[in-house]
C-alpha cells in the first residue's frame, strides 16, 4: 500500500444557462449609452486549488473552486448630461470534499460542495449593490491522469455540477432595470455547470 498526498491548482471553466428573462439584454436596451459589452452570461471562469490524499486505487480531496463572470460598459447618461460606468459581476465560490477510484490513467469521483453565490454591481452615478446566497451541490467527474514528472501529474477533469435549489437574481434586475412585468419569482436560478478542469498535482 502507498499513499501521496498531494497540493493541487488548476483552472476551471464551467458552462452555464443564461440568465432568466435577458436581464442584460434589457440593460442594454434601455440604456444604450453605456456601450455595454454584447456578453452572454454562459460561463464561469476561474481557479480552483486544494489537497489530496491517494492511497492505492482510492483518492480523497479537499478543494476550492472560484469562478466569476464580469461585464462593463461606460458612456455619457443623456438624462444626465454626464459619464457613466456600470460593472456587473456574478462569482462562485465553492468549498467542496470529494471521493475518487482510480483505474489506471482514469478516475471516476463525486464531490459535495458548499456555494458561496455573489451578484455584485457598481454604477458610477447611483452606488454600488451587493447580494450573496449558499446553496450545496454535487458533482460527478471523470479523470484522466498523465503524468508530468517524479512528482507532478497533469489532469483533465470533465465534470457536471448539480445544485440542490436555486439561486435568485432578481436583485440584480432590479438594481439594473426599470421594468416591472416580472415578479422575483421569474428569476429563480438553477446554477448547475458543465465544465472541465485542467489540473497539476504535485506531491511525494
């Protein structure tokens, strides 16, 4: 029997559905002075870093995973007769504990974790806005290994995330648009992912 334990760090891209009713499409709309980036909120983008522990064809680890998504735009408010900037972001924190069998090159794992979901926003003109929410979820991956050298091995991890709940970004239409059709129910959120990661661990 031999065990590793080993240091993580990686980048993660993970896919996501678009944001319920266009809320940045109307943004755009409705104020086409700021030049607002043409973004769709269809991924997360970020870095995930942690510890594993392998023992024989049987790996436990304990990880970090923050991925964000941003847009801007900047210009002169008519109404105002003066500049104005918007930033927009949405981040994904998530601490999570995983289990993997190992078979050979290739693992197959499940990992739960625990979000920390941010809308975040500041405008120029009327201040800034901030709401956070938690919610838990489980992931299901593959892995396929190669190794590096003595001591690193590089990793390709395809996973699907499958929250427990929603999110609601209705505080985020709110603070960006004036319409008033939709209730705060319209803007309930499933945050699940497609994604893959590119790690290196690196241990004794």
């Amino acid at each position: 029997m031999e065990a590793q334990f080993s240091v993580k760090i990686g980048y993660d891209i993970g896919f996501v559905q678009e944001e319920p009713n266009g809320i940045f499409r109307q943004t755009r709309l409705e104020k086409p002075w700021l030049n607002m980036e043409a973004k769709k909120l269809n991924n997360l983008q970020g870095v995930v870093f942690g510890a594993r522990y392998e023992l024989d064809n049987f790996a436990t680890e304990l990880d970090f995973n923050y991925g964000f998504w941003t847009v801007k735009g900047t210009g002169i408010n008519p109404s105002l007769d003066r500049n104005e900037t918007l930033k927009y972001s949405m981040t994904n924190g998530a601490l999570g504990f995983g289990v993997e069998g190992l078979f050979g090159k290739l693992g197959l794992g499940t990992s739960v974790h625990y979000h920390f979901f941010s809308q975040k926003g500041k405008n120029s003109n009327s201040g800034s806005f901030v709401d956070k929410s938690n919610y838990l979820s489980e992931r299901i991956f593959l892995g396929l290994y190669l190794k590096g050298s003595k001591h690193t091995v590089l990793a390709l991890r395809p996973y699907m995330d499958i929250p427990f709940g929603n999110v609601n970004l209705f505080f985020t239409e709110r603070n960006l648009n004036d319409r008033s059709s939709f209730s705060k129910d319209d803007f309930d959120y499933k945050p699940s992912a497609f994604g893959i990661q590119l790690l290196f661990f690196n241990g004794g």
